[in-house]
C-alpha cells in the first residue's frame, strides 16, 4: 500500500494535468465548432473521465486524495441517491432500501460517498448475471460491539450492501480490497472499485468489512462514525447556490506554470462569463496584485516552481489582501495537506459544471480593510456565478 501510495502520488499530478487539457480541450471544441465528428469529442470526453476515474480511486485507495468532507445527513443523501444506484444496475435486479427516517450526521466527501456505493453497486450487479436483490439498509452501531479494534463505545452508521449473487470463495474474500485485484474477465474491471471503497471508508474515520457464502451472496457494510454534535452543512450549500447573480463582470487571476493548462481554465471561466489574467508563478501573480490591478479571484495551482507554491501565495494573499478571495486547484500534491481548512481547493481535472459549483460554494470573504495595505480589488464579496 505504501509502495502504491508513492507511486500513484509520483504520477497523478502529471497525469491529471493531461487531463485537464484532454477534456477541456474537448469541451472547447463542442462550443466553437458544429462538429462534424462528435463520436470522436465524445470519445475523447469518456477517455478523459475515465483516466479522471482512474487516478481518483488509486489516491482514495492510497489514502492521498484530497477530500472536502460536510457534514451531510447520511439517511436523507443515500435516498437521493436511489436512481443513480438503479441505474447502476439492470433491470433484473431488485434494489430494495431499509433506511430510517431520523437524522445521521456524518462527516463525509460526498462524492466519494457516492462513487464508493456505486462501486459495490456495480460489482454487485456482475455477480448477480441472471438478477436478484440488492439491498441497501443503514442502522446505528457501536465500535466495540460491530466493528473491532476500538475497545471504546463510539457510536457510527454501517451501511449494509447486499446482493443475492454468486458469492465469493474464503481463499479470495481476504483479497477484496486489494488494488487490481478481479475475478473479472480482461477489460471487464480495473480492480480499483472495492480498493476505492477501503480507501474512501479509512479516511473519512471508519473502515468497511466483507462477508460472503458462495452461491448466497455478499454484504459489503461500511463504517462511518457519527457526528451528530456537529451542524449540517447541506442546507447553507443549498442556500449559498440559491443566491443572486452578480451582475458585474468580474476578474479572476490564474497562476498556473503550465500554460496549456492555464489556457484550458482560462477557456472555462471565460465561458462562465469571467475575465481572466494569466502569471506563471506565485511571484508574478504578486507583482501584479502589488501593481493595483483589479482582481476579484484568485485561482492558483499549488505545484509550481519557485520559492512559493499555491498554500504560499494563498498565504501571502490573505495576509496582504484579507477582501480578495484565493482558491487552489490541484491533481494531487502532499502540500494540499498543509492548506487551512478554511481554503477550497478544487481537484483536477475539472470542467465547466464542477467550477461553476465551486465558485457558487466559496464563502465571500469579510469586508476588511487595513490602513497601509493596498487592496488587490475593491469587491469584498466572493465571485459568483454570472
């Protein structure tokens, strides 16, 4: 798993990259031109996600994925999610759900929520070629009493997923969580779906078992621990996307030392109505905030050559310029650990929707001003969705 984590952490900020240009370039062409080909923009658009899916769940099984864990109601979030996992399945197959009506806070990434169910999901799906049932149930559990190895009472949410499939041998059930581990055929699976499941459940705080009888099926239970001390934070999201549109053109500054890249998120932005300026490293983006130009976002990578990288200049910037907002984008990188929590980070590769829904869930920043210090913009308020 280590060896793995280095590795995937070597290539993922390169290969994400690619990516980035790959589908964004494909998305600039669906808008520019009235394709003549558009099996082949599709095409590329597929092979994009795919490696996008790829890398995401080797960092999530590693444990190197950046994660942007709310506390969500899990009951409430897996009911809306019944149509994407029935359409994650056939139409032979039954997909029943036992989930209560009282509220279970956990603290969760979302989509990384999302994408572990449909995983188990789909595997599910394949051991049960001729139909049957897939069940979903969610019920309250104690550490001690469920999940092992924490001799103390805490409380957490198990998420029972079970198929009335195959099953799977003892000699193979301990290899389940392994990457590229399938009792697939070749080209019918990567292997990484249940690693993403390991990794997903291991770093939101909980873990996830396998039981399993050939010829009876298998249950795949998730652990996540409760936190229902803490507010959801669903409601405010929702709130913050129903706010009104700026009317006012707006300027965002990205910093990124690849210039394909750059062109790629700057063609995003422009298309969701923004202007943009583009410098190549955190120290030419400070000169031209130093130089009173008007800025109302900065977009930064965090790997970048030079004496400061993006936590760098997002440091600099709140620390000269506390009224101008600064975002982080990034394919993977270990300094993403040393950002605040209170900085967004925005994962690579991205297009046109998943911007714009970050740049909706940016908190706009408090309107302070300190005597001395020049502002980069005289907006005080976030930018948002034109």
């Amino acid at each position: 798993m280590e060896a793995i984590g280095k590795l995937t952490g070597g290539i993922a900020h390169d290969f994400n990259n690619l990516l980035m240009i790959i589908g964004g370039s494909a998305q600039i062409f669906t808008r520019l031109l009235d394709p003549k080909l558009p099996k082949a923009i599709e095409a590329i658009q597929t092979a994009a996600k795919r490696g996008e899916s790829l890398t995401r769940q080797l960092l999530t099984f590693s444990r190197h994925q950046h994660l942007s864990p709310t506390v969500v109601d899990l009951n409430a979030s897996i009911k809306n999610m019944r149509t994407m996992i029935e359409s994650s399945l056939r139409g032979n197959i039954v997909y029943n759900e036992n989930v209560g009506e009282g509220v279970a806070s956990v603290k969760v990434d979302l989509a990384e929520l999302e994408l572990a169910i449909v995983n188990i999901a789909v595997n599910a799906r394949d051991a049960m070629p001729s139909g049957g049932t897939f069940t979903l149930s969610v019920h309250a559990v104690t550490a001690n009493q469920e999940t092992g190895g924490d001799r103390r009472a805490k409380a957490f949410f198990a998420i029972a997923l079970s198929d009335t499939g195959t099953g799977i041998p003892p000699n193979l059930l301990s290899k389940m969580f392994d990457p590229f581990f399938t009792t697939k055929e070749v080209g019918k699976g990567t292997g990484l779906g249940l690693s993403q499941v390991y990794g997903f459940a291991h770093q939101a705080g909980g873990t996830v078992t396998a039981d399993s009888k050939v010829g009876q099926g298998t249950t795949i239970t998730i652990y996540l621990p409760s936190c229902a001390d803490e507010q959801i934070t669903s409601k405010e999201l929702a709130a913050a996307r129903a706010r009104s549109r700026q009317p006012q053109r707006q300027t965002v500054l990205i910093v990124d030392d690849s210039p394909e890249v750059a062109d790629v998120t700057s063609s995003l932005f422009e298309h969701l109505g923004y202007d943009t300026i583009y410098r190549d490293s955190a120290e030419a983006a400070l000169k031209l905030l130093e130089a009173g130009t008007k800025i109302d976002l900065v977009f930064s990578d965090i790997v970048m050559p030079g004496t400061i990288d993006g936590v760098g200049l997002a440091r600099e910037v709140r620390s000269r310029y506390p009224g101008l907002p600064i975002a982080l984008t990034t394919g993977y990188s270990d300094a993403a650990k040393a950002a605040p929590p209170s900085l967004k980070i925005l994962r690579k590769p991205f297009d046109t929707e998943a911007l714009r829904d970050f740049i909706h869930d940016l908190a706009p920043p408090r309107p302070t001003r300190s005597s001395g210090t020049p502002m980069a913009s005289s907006t005080t308020e976030a930018v948002r969705r034109n």
